[in-house]
C-alpha cells in the first residue's frame, strides 16, 4: 500500500493489543480501543489483595506507555466489515505527548484499513475486574475493598486449581495465616488445566498447599450456587465469606454477535486461521489475536505476545504489496505452543515456587525468581516504562506463565 498510513484498528490493551500497536505505530495509523484506561499485570493481581501498595506498579495508564498510537477509551458496540462502532469514545492521542490530551469524540465509527480483535477473556472473580472497573482510581478502590474483605474474612473460597487458583491460594495461606483456605478443582490433580504439566509438578504443588494448611478438593466441580453456598457436583456443600473464581473464563467476544457470529466457535471464540486471521469474515484483513481466538493453546500472557508478533509481521508485509498486485502476499504462520511449556513457574507466596524445565522439576531456589517479585519489573520494561536494570532487564526472561 502507498500515499496515507493505513489505519489499524485494535480492540483491547492487553498484553497482545499493547505489543501489537507498538510493533506496528511506526508504519501505521494505530488506534487502540479499550474500555477501561489502563494496563494491568493481571497475574500480579491476587498479590494486590494482600499487599494493596503493589496496586501503583501493576495498574498503568495508556497515557504513560510509549509507542501505542491513539487510545480511545470505548465500549465496542459491534464490529462491521469496514469498521467499528462504539458506544462511547474518549480519544487521548498518545503518539504525540505522554500526557493525555481528551475530547469527547461526536463520531463513534472508527473506519479502519486492517482490524486486531485482541480482547481477552475475563473471569467472572473479584480478583480479575479490571474490565468492570473503566478507571484506575476505581480499580484501586476495588483492590482495596477486597483487602479489607479478606482481612475481615475467617473463611476463604478459590474455585478452580489451575495456576491461577494455586498461586492465589497460596498467596492467601503465606500473606494472611489463620484463615480456612479451601481450593477446589475439577481435575484429579492441581494445576490439571496446565498443558502438559509433569505430574511431579502437581504433586509438589498440592504437597506445599496441604503442609500450610490449604484444604484441597480434587475431581469436583464447583459450579452451582445455592443461597451463597458453592455446591459441587458430588454434593459438597462449600461456605466462605469470600470466593474467587479462578475458573471459567470466558472470552469477550459479544460485540461480533451482530454481524460476525459465524465466526465464533460453540465456546464463542473466535474461529482463525493458521495466519490468525478470521475465519468466516469476508476481509482478509481481519485478526483475532490472544485468549480471545480459539487456538488450540493454553492461553498465557507470553503466548498472546507470540501471535502479535506473528500478526504484526504479517500486516507489514501486507502493507508493503504494491497496489495493483493480485498476488497475495506470504503471511507468517503461527504454530500452536503444543506440548510442555518450556518454563512453567508456579509462585507459593514470596518466597517459594515451582517450575518445570522441559520434565525436570525444580523446587527450590530457581523459581524464586518469579515469586520474589512476580516479573512486575521486566512486564514494565518490555512495555517501555522502566530504564533501571534488574532481573531480565535485558530482555532474555525465559518462558513464564504470565
């Protein structure tokens, strides 16, 4: 393509919208659409909770990362084959200043040349309400009630033994002792929705959360509320004065129900090709990247990172096809993350973790490295914020459940 930049359009700043729009603002007209109007580092969240100061690290506005094009800060209302309609828009052009410069916008069609669906899921747990909070002060609000409520609380409810329902399970049992914590999974071991998770893995993990007094309850499913009581489907009967739901995540997908619902999948992910593009849609210029697709991944925060890039590739090389040229130019192909994760590390409080590299299982001094400080510093540097040194500063972090 020649003459005006052409218009990229991204839904959703999470960690693939983020990466995408900065790989990609240097060569195009970017915007960037999210209804809240910060960054979170989502998997820094529960340790908010229980150390609520953390909360001015992992939440950052748009306005201070470098290199995203213009936000606007916007419901997605639906997705049209030449461009999106909001609900509402505040537009803060980021491409120019660190500082936001806001309008209320009259016009909530944002046209667009190539569009990123890079809108994540959510779960429907106190713990992950970044979407449902649309400002940082409230979000901030939201971490402290929540502290208050688990200090108050004598019982303690995680719904889910993934990594997710772990590290908060152990978080909770090293940050805030004497509460009855009870984490209950659908699978016969923890961490059972980890792709190939070495069981030796697993076995250390529900070892570490029984030995500091973490009730653990395998094979049931807990998915059935009745008058606050979380019942499972073997009939257990589970009371807390407070639960998080570390399971059932769904994807944000509801703004493609209008004119892209073919496209979506029984779990109403989006359906994608090998280049990640939509299938169904009649534009080849259409993307859908992260948890919100329905590759055939675990979904983890360095993975949506790997299908930007992938995506960002792909969209240059579009870019360069000379007009008038019928033949379609060679897309990058993305390649599941099939098989054990290189580095899997499960944080167990500050002090302690978990990792597989390849089958070794390691259980001591390496995967401190993530529970000391849970990579908050490298996420901040690859978003281009911080310029100290510190661990992986250089860019060379391994492979991590992010």
């Amino acid at each position: 393509m020649s003459g005006p930049k052409a218009k990229v359009v991204i839904l959703g700043g999470g960690p693939a919208g983020v990466h995408l729009a900065q790989l990609l603002h240097k060569v195009a007209n970017v915007t960037l659409v999210d209804r809240k109007n910060y960054y979170e580092i989502n998997w820094a969240t529960v340790r908010a909770h229980v150390q609520p100061d953390l909360a001015d690290e992992i939440f950052i506005p748009y306005a201070g990362i470098p290199g995203i094009g213009t936000f606007v800060q916007a419901e997605v209302a639906s997705v049209h084959a030449d461009c999106v309609l909001l609900d509402r828009a505040m537009t803060m052009n980021l491409s120019k200043t660190s500082f936001p410069i806001g309008r209320q916008s009259n016009d909530d069609r944002l046209p667009y040349d190539f569009l990123a669906i890079c809108t994540g899921g959510s779960y429907p747990s106190t713990l992950h309400q970044a979407g449902v909070a649309t400002s940082i002060a409230d979000r901030k609000a939201g971490i402290q009630a929540g502290n208050r409520a688990l200090q108050n609380a004598g019982s303690v409810l995680i719904v889910g033994a993934g990594p997710a329902g772990v590290e908060t399970a152990a978080e909770i049992a090293k940050a805030v002792p004497g509460k009855l914590v009870t984490l209950v999974g659908a699978h016969s071991s923890v961490l059972g929705n980890a792709q190939g998770t070495p069981p030796a893995l697993a076995q250390h993990v529900e070892w570490w959360l029984r030995k500091h007094g973490v009730k653990v309850i395998l094979d049931e499913r807990a998915d059935k509320v009745v008058d606050g009581a979380h019942i499972t489907d073997k009939g257990t009967n589970l009371h807390a004065d407070v639960v998080y739901t570390c399971s059932g995540s769904k994807p944000n997908t509801k703004f493609m129900e209008k004119e892209f619902a073919a496209c979506l999948n029984e779990k109403r992910r989006i359906k994608v090709d090998s280049h990640l593009r939509v299938v169904g849609s009649a534009s080849a210029n259409i993307f859908a990247v992260g948890d919100c697709n329905d590759v055939p991944e675990t979904k983890l925060g360095f993975l949506a990172r790997e299908q930007a890039k992938v995506v960002a590739t792909s969209i240059k090389t579009m870019l360069k096809q000379p007009q008038g040229v019928t033949i379609a130019p060679r897309l990058e192909v993305y390649v599941p993350y099939s098989g054990n994760p290189k580095v899997l590390i499960i944080s167990l409080g500050r002090k302690h973790g978990a990792m597989h590299v390849g089958n070794v299982v390691v259980t001591h001094m390496l995967p401190r490295i993530k529970s000391k400080h849970l990579f908050i510093g490298h996420t901040r540097k690859q978003l281009g914020l911080d310029k100290r040194e510190g661990m992986f500063a250089c860019g060379r972090a391994p492979t991590v459940n992010e």
